[in-house]
C-alpha cells in the first residue's frame, strides 16, 4: 500500500489486517503496529523487542521505525534485518 488515504471501510480494515499480518510474521523480532488516529507520517510502527546494544546503535539500527505506509515500513525492516544480522556474522575470512 503506498500514500492512498485508508477510509474505514471493511476492505480497508481487512487490507491492513492482512499487512500487519505479514509485517509481524515476517519480522518477528519488532513489535508492528497501524494507528489510523495519527497522521500519514508515522502510521506505521515498529519497536525493536530486544534491548538496542551500543555496537547495534553504531552499526546503524534504531529501536523504533515509523512509516507512512506498509510498504515503507517493510523496506525498513528489511533493512533493519540485514543490520542486525550483521552485526552476529564473524569477518570473512577467518
């Protein structure tokens, strides 16, 4: 879904249901969330669920990511993702 207005319709419920949906099973590390109540910018969430470490903050993953849509916020954890694994990868070669 990208910048449509989401109305309250069923359709729309069951579309952000699905998203959130593929959101949590996806990335079940962060805790995602969709609030119709705030503004474009930051309907989307997710939280980090474990403690955000000084060597994950320096590596560039942040404990809380907001999105204006799905598809942003799933681009960002996706990138979160490859950070975090990253940072558990030992140098090649070794």
């Amino acid at each position: 879904m990208t910048a449509l207005s989401l109305g309250s319709s069923a359709e729309d419920r069951r579309l952000v249901e699905r998203q959130l949906h593929v959101l949590r099973t996806t990335y079940p590390a962060w805790d995602v969330r969709f609030r119709p109540d705030v503004p474009a910018g930051g309907r989307w969430t997710a939280v980090l669920g474990r403690p955000l470490t000084a060597q994950l903050a320096a590596g560039g993953v942040r404990k809380r990511l907001a999105a204006p849509d799905a598809i942003t916020l799933a681009s960002a954890l996706a990138h979160h993702t490859t950070l975090l694994h990253a940072r558990r990868r030992p140098a090649w070669p070794a």
